[in-house]
C-alpha cells in the first residue's frame, strides 16, 4: 500500500482537481481530509497547504483510505484553536452515492457486497439518468464519475455553482432526484405524479423515456426478474386492478416456465387503459436510488478517488459517463497488478521520465482526470477574463 | 435590482434612523401616501424619516406581540387557517395595517409604523444567529399572513411594483419542449397544471416565471417547476411561493448586512437597553405590564396563600412557594419575585406582612422587623422612592437574575433539569389532571426553548376540567407572558364561588 502511494497515487492532479487551479487556494488548504487508519482508526481534520505536504502524510500514516470533506471557512487542522462560530464548511462539491446494494430486492444475480458485469446494468441504468438530468436540467458542467472499487459509483460535480450550494439546496436537488420511497415494508415505492393518476412531472417522464429501454434489456433479458414466482408476484402487487391480478396470476401460475418478456407482455396488455401504471414499474425497477445523506449535507466525507478498495483491492478509477454500459468493474485494475506492472516495467526501462503511473494499466484513467481539471482550468481563465473586463 | 437604498447606500447604515432621533423633532407627521401606496410593504428601503424614541420603542413593542403570537402559534402546531386567525387578530390590536378601500383610516400612519417597526427589530434581532433565524421565519409568516389577504387588486399593483430580476417566459419560447410532453399539455405548459388550477383560465395562458433554481429551491425539490440548463420555470400558480422565498431570501441577506453595521450603533447608550430588552421579549412574549392588584375584589387573607397556591399558582411559584413552607425562608431575588407576585394577585401590604412573619418562623421578631419588613414595605411603594414595582414578568425571570446553586426563583421551566421538572409538574398538578403521558410533549417544547408554550400547555391540561381546550392558552390562544395573568386567569375560571373578584386578563 505504501509503495501504491510513494509511486503510484496521483497526488498532482487530485489538488487541481480540487484546487481548481495551478498555485493552493482556500480550496485545497481549507479542505478537510479524513485518514482511516489499520484497525479502524479515524483521524479527522488534517489539511494541507500543498499537494507535496499531502503526499507526506499519507506516506507517513499509510492509511487504508482517506476521504476528501468540504473546505472551511477556516483550515480544518486549526479547529481546536478557532472559535466554533468561525468554524464551518462553506463550499464543497455536490457528490452523489449510487449503490448496488439498494438493488438487492430487485437484482438475482448477485446480493449483498457482490457485483458482477449483468447487475452493473442497474448502475448503467442510473447514471444515464442521472447524468442527463444533471447537466440538462441543473446545467452543471464539472461531472466526474468515479467507481467506489467495489459495488457502487460516485459523482463529484465541481462547478461553481455546485461548490456553493447550501445544505438545504443540495437538499432540495435529491429531492428532485429521488423517486424510489419507503422501506421494505412499501410495496409500491413510486409516488411522484401530480394529483392522483395524474401526469408525471415532466423530468420524470423523461427518464420514464431514457429507462425503457434499459428496462427491457436488464429487467427482462438479464436479469429476468419476473420469472420466478416471487418475482411476478411483486409484480402483481403493482397493479390497482383486482381483477387484472386475478386473471394474470391465474395465467401465470399455470405457465411453468414463462419468460419476463412474455409476462410483461401480458400486463401491459392488461395495463392498456393505464399506462402510468406500467411507467411507474419502469421507474420502480429501474429508476436511480441515492443514498440521499451523502449529498445533503456539506461537511459529508466521500472517499477520495483512486483510493484502494480494502476488501477487493480495486482503484476507485473514474469513468467516463457516456461509455458506462461498457464498463466491466471486474477489470479495473487492483493494487497488486498495477505495482506488479509498475515492477516489470522498471526493470525494463528503469530511466523512464515522467510519472510512474504512466507505466501502468493506471494510466488512462489518470488521464481521463487530467482532462477533466483541463475543462476545470478553462472555465476558471474564462471567469477571469470575465471579471478582468467587468472592472 | 430593486434593493436600492439599504444595500447600496453602504453610507446610510440602518442605526441612522434613530441618530437623529429626540435631539430634533421635526419630523412630518403626515406622511403623505404617496410614500406607501401599498399596503404590503417589502421593506427593501429603509425609513429616511426621523423617529423619536418612544416611537421607536413603542412601534417595535407592538409588531414583537404580533411576531411572538406568531412564533407560538408555529411551536403549537396551529393549522395554517388558526395561525392566520390568531395573527390578524394580532395585528387588529397592535400592528393594524388597512387596505386603500378602508375608509377614514389614517394609512399612512398605519403604514409607517409598520415599516419603522420592522427596520426596528431587525436592529434588535441581527445579533445572533438564533434571533435572526427566529425573526426570519415569524417576518415571513407575517408576510405571508397578509399577503394571503390582501385585496386580489392591490396585491396586483404591490406585485407589479416588484423587481425580482424574474424574466416572463411563454412556454412556447422554450423550444425543446415537445420531446418530453404528452400532446395535451405541449401546446401551452411546461408543467401538468394540477386539478386544483383545471378551472383557472390564467393557468393556461403558458406564462412562466425564469429564475436561477436556487431561488425557488423549494418548489424545485417537489418538481413543482420545469427545469432547464439550471433555470427554473415557475408556472403561474406557483408564484406566491417564490415571492415568498424571494422575501426570506432578501431578509436574511439583510440581517446579516444589519448585523455587521451594528457595532457602530452601540455608541448610543440609549438604544442599546432597548434593543437588548427587544430581543429577550421574544422568549416568553411580550406581557402587559401587572403592576398593582386589582381595583375590587375580596380582600385575600394572609391564611388563604397556601390554598391558593396549590390551586391556581404557575410552576414558577409554586415552586417558590414550596421552598417558603419547607424551609422556613427565602432568598433575596426569591423574596422579590414571590413578593411583588403576590402584591399584584391582590394581597394587602397588611397581609403580606403577616404572611411573611409566619413564613419566616425560625427567625425573631426584631429580625424580621428590622431585615424583612421595610423591604415588604419597599416593594409596596411605602418606602424609598415610592415607586409602584410591577410584578415580574416571564421574560424578566426568565432572562434576569439568573438563579444560583441554592436559589429558587427563575423558570422551572428553562431552569430545572429535565427530570426534575418533570418530577415537580407531576408532583405539583397531577391531582389536576396531569398525567405522565402530556409530558413528552411538554418537555419537547422545553428543549426547544419554547418555555412559555410549555407553561401555557400545563395551563391547559390542568385547566381542562374548567372547560380549557387545547390551543386556547389564558382565553383566545393567547400564551401565558406573565405568571400574573396565570394565576388571575385560573381564579377566574373557578367562577366567584371561590370569592375571586372578575378580573380582566388583558389590561
Ligand atoms: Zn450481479
């Protein structure tokens, strides 16, 4: 672990990430980091003046991970010396938290920690909604996608207005953003029209549009979620027609071995008349569900990307949104091959320049955060020419 | 913007109201209407006109009661139908303010004292971030109070006059609408109108507010609004609640502005007591003054104390009374806020003598003559400079004299533990209906610092077999604001078989 963040862990371009910009602000040295340590030691509140004394720490206490909180309006490492009234977060980016496990009554393939290629679908699934929905309607443009390194992925929106959102408008944005409602005990976990069996807001219908096809390929193809007999017997309990149940379970019950596609068939058939029936278990099944604390609240501490996974070694890489379909979490690379890689390529070319992770399968995803702070230094020279002009 | 005078006159701070104030009394006191030719006032100019000292006291007096009934009403759960009740009746007596069609009104003044009372009180309630989230939040209900009942015309004009920087919009002109909508709606709306508004034909029209959707972040987290590249557009329907939201907003922003001018206002020595004095009404509410007994009445005798104590006293003296009968004295501060209690409640300077000789038994006459007595008499206005004291009022106990390790004056209710103020409501009103199970709620509104409405909830469950219901306080929803008007308003209830004289609760 130590050797992965000596060599490997991209200390430079995580602080322009979240520096915005070449020399430390308030960004970067009024920021909390959050070290856990072996045997579950949590030491908050350290900050940084620069990326170089970062680097230290962690290559001092060798943390198992460590996450990124909200820049204060004082440094974080001063806390005990500040008044409590001078002492509080003030910007910080939105972060959403998808994760498999919040699947688990819908998803048979896997449960619990597990993932594997078909039930990525679900995560697929959420962040074309998610992402469309972000930068379409809320008009942010400083998205990074990054896999948490084991069942679930992470949003970090950098814009500036992202970064100055209070408490209660990052509240008001997961509200928007949620659908999915109540616990285990709710059957019908999807109540968002306008007015009983009105219409969907118009957001809403929108993802209603994006998730339909998802819904066929993963609901019905993959993970064929209404074959078994408890599958379509939730499925029933879906529908407010008595009768319609009746007839369906009827049917279905008789069927040995009937198929989602075919059961789906038969509700809409029934569902004719009542098509927000049928898009409301469309959403149900496959609408995004947030961990709604993440994102409500600025002083929440998220991992830090490319952090290691401790159970499955995994980097916490960042993706690219629009080719998440194809994205296989089995094949981000672990700890062990990239310092693996990182061995053999020295001895091959043990003069290399350059950092090391550019000898590893590491690097295109270093890269693709490079880009990333690219559009961030562009916004940030534009904002400045903007206020040069104004004066 | 429309914030022009407050926000940018950074040369004209909010403490210049009353710089001039008394030293030059030449201020207009027809104020013509021009100057307020709305009855809804967004208070975004702050009054260019002298004010002298009492009218700055006064005005703000009054618009505290309005906002402390409005504060209570929200801590008891009022519907919105019965806070709306209760704070126009509010208003009616203290912070009246008539519509243009009102006739032989003096709107004007009426108006002016409103906006002098507001800019006031912001003076007073910057100061933490407590009060100034308290006031915020009492300010906009009243807002929306009145706003809810102003003349659909006039609120019309009041509105047109606004300018939020909130651009008009047809749905129409948002051109990628038709992807995502059923046919029905395309043509005019960016949002369903809801059935409540089917019958409305200016839900119709299309016409949508643009505003950034942090502004109406509200409406945004019930997708209420459409939302597009991070505008909002805010169908018709839903315009009050921006206006509202906008009202907050520019509200807060100029506390906190307030708040960093202040210092500069404590050179004025006069203004400061009254400003402190303000914001502590907000604790226990604004009382009527109790400073003498009752014109007419039964004489009440030094023997009857106790009986009335057990009977009709508030938590506060019964507890006094208590710690007088067990241990045979009192403290000095105990000794003022039992004394002066009971001179209002009617007891004779006669009386009180002989009550207090009684109570202090473990002590010689010549002591009690020579230590006790003449500040018996003092606090009668017998001695010293003759002054009629008033009894103390919740506020004054609650913020005054804070009470040490072995006092026993103050409020149970903001100066017990939790469990011992629980043990002692039950000890001292169970045999009056209270029971173990209101004190959740009762102890919730304690730890919310809502002392008086905990106080006023014990006076009502204790008072229900008189006929009390929930919510009706001393009468009228009114919450208790002084132990005096506790203990007049529970005799009252007993009816005269007791020998109470009527008494009016409200002086
Ligand atoms: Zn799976």
């Amino acid at each position: 672990m130590l050797a992965f963040y000596r060599m490997l862990y991209p200390f430079k371009p995580i602080f322009k990430w979240l520096n915005h910009e070449q020399a430390p602000t308030k960004l970067f040295t009024h920021r909390e980091f959050a070290f856990t340590l072996q045997g579950d030691v949590y030491l908050r509140y350290n900050s940084f003046n620069t990326a170089d004394e970062l680097k230290k720490q962690v290559c001092a206490l060798n943390p198992t991970r460590f996450e990124i909180g909200p820049m204060y309006t004082a440094k974080p490492k001063d806390k005990k010396t500040v008044r409590p009234a001078a002492f509080s977060p003030l910007k910080r980016e939105l972060v959403f938290d998808i994760d498999m496990t919040d699947y688990d009554s819908i998803r048979t393939c896997c449960s619990g920690a597990g993932i594997c290629r078909r039930c990525w679908g679900f995560i697929a699934a959420a962040v074309d909604v998610i992402d469309s929905a972000i930068t379409e309607q809320f008009g942010f443009k400083e998205l990074l996608w990054v896999y948490s390194g084991r069942r679930g992925i992470h949003l970090w929106i950098s814009d500036p207005e992202a970064m100055d959102l209070t408490d209660e408008q990052r509240k008001a944005i997961v509200g928007y953003l949620t659908v999915i409602e109540g616990g285990k005990e709710m059957r019908n976990k999807v109540n968002v029209r306008m007015g009983p069996r009105g219409p969907l807001p118009p957001s809403l219908q929108s993802a209603v549009n994006t998730l339909d096809n998802h819904f066929d390929d993963l609901i019905l193809d993959d993970q064929d979620c209404f074959r078994s007999d408890e599958g379509w017997e939730s499925l029933l309990q879906l529908i407010p027609d008595r009768k319609a149940v009746d007839t369906l379970r009827k049917n279905w019950s008789h069927a040995s071995q009937r198929s989602s596609k075919g059961a789906w068939a038969d509700l809409k058939k029934h569902m004719k008349d009542y098509p927000a029936v049928v898009d409301d278990i469309i959403l149900q099944y496959t609408y995004p569900r947030l961990d709604t604390e993440v994102s409500k609240h600025r002083n929440h501490l998220l991992k830090a990307p490319f952090c290691v996974h401790p159970k499955t070694g995994r980097v916490c890489v960042p993706v690219d949104a629009k080719k998440i379909h194809k994205f296989d979490p089995s094949r981000v690379p672990t700890v062990h091959q990239l310092l693996r890689e990182l061995d053999a390529g020295a001895s091959a070319d043990s003069a290399a320049g350059g950092s090391a992770w550019e000898r590893t399968s590491l690097k295109p995803y270093v890269e693709m955060l490079e880009r990333h702070n690219a559009t961030i230094s562009t916004r940030v020279r534009q904002d400045k020419i903007k206020q040069d002009k104004s004066w | 913007m429309y914030r022009s005078s407050e926000a940018q006159n950074s040369e004209t701070p909010p403490g210049q109201v009353q710089n001039h104030s008394h030293k030059h009394k030449h201020s207009d006191p027809h104020t013509h209407l021009g100057d307020y030719p709305h009855r809804l006032n967004f208070y975004d100019k702050a009054p260019q006109f002298d004010v002298t000292l009492e009218e700055f006291e006064a005005s703000a007096l009054d618009r505290l009661r309005v906002l402390a009934e409005i504060e209570s009403s929200i801590a008891r759960n009022r519907t919105w139908e019965e806070l709306k009740d209760m704070t126009t009746k509010q208003c009616r007596k203290y912070l009246c303010l008539d519509s243009n069609t009102a006739r032989s009104i003096d709107w004007a003044a009426q108006r002016r004292k409103d906006h002098i009372s507001h800019f006031v009180l912001r003076l007073a309630f910057c100061r933490s971030e407590e009060l100034r989230r308290r006031f915020i939040k009492a300010e906009t209900t009243l807002f929306k109070v009145r706003y809810e009942l102003d003349d659909t015309e006039e609120r019309r004009t009041f509105l047109s006059s606004l300018t939020f920087g909130w651009e008009e919009v047809n749905a129409s002109e948002v051109k990628d609408v038709d992807k995502n909508f059923p046919e029905a709606e395309k043509l005019v709306n960016l949002v369903p109108v809801p059935p409540k508004y089917k019958d409305k034909p200016e839900c119709y029209k299309g016409l949508y507010y643009k505003v950034k959707w942090t502004k109406v972040s509200e409406l945004v987290e019930k997708r209420k609004v459409f939302l597009k590249g991070g505008y909002a557009y805010v169908p018709i329907w839903e315009r009050d609640g921006i206006i509202f939201q906008e009202f907050e907003t520019f509200l807060t922003g100029q506390l906190e502005l307030t708040a960093k001018r202040l210092p500069r206002l404590d050179e004025d020595t006069r203004l400061v007591p009254i400003l402190d004095n303000l914001s502590q009404g907000f604790l226990a509410g604004v009382s009527t003054e109790w400073a003498s007994a009752p014109a007419s009445g039964d004489e009440i005798r030094a023997e009857m104390i106790d009986d009335l104590a057990k009977n009709h006293f508030p938590m506060c003296m019964r507890n006094i009374h208590e710690s007088l009968m067990r241990d045979r004295h009192l403290k000095h501060f105990g000794r003022l806020q039992y004394g002066l209690f009971l001179k209002v409640l009617g007891v004779s300077i006669e009386e009180a003598i002989v009550f207090w000789r009684k109570s202090f038994s473990g002590i010689t006459d010549d002591k009690f003559n020579k230590e006790y007595k003449y500040n018996i008499r003092h606090s009668y206005g017998l001695e010293g400079k003759r002054a009629n004291y008033p009894a103390k009022s919740c506020q004054q106990i609650l913020v005054a004299d804070k009470p040490g390790p072995s006092d026993c004056h103050g409020c149970p209710y903001r100066h017990f533990a939790p469990e011992n103020l629980e043990s002692a409501l039950l000890s001292s009103y169970a045999s009056h209906g209270l029971s173990s199970t209101d004190l959740p709620a009762i102890m919730h509104n304690v730890k919310e610092g809502h002392y008086h409405v905990a106080c006023t909830r014990v006076f009502e469950i204790t008072h229900a077999s008189k006929g009390v219901k929930k919510g009706e306080g001393v009468g009228g929803g009114e919450s208790i604001t002084h132990p005096n008007q506790y203990a007049a308003r529970s005799r009252e209830l007993s009816g005269p078989s007791e020998g109470d004289a009527r008494m009016e609760v409200e002086s």
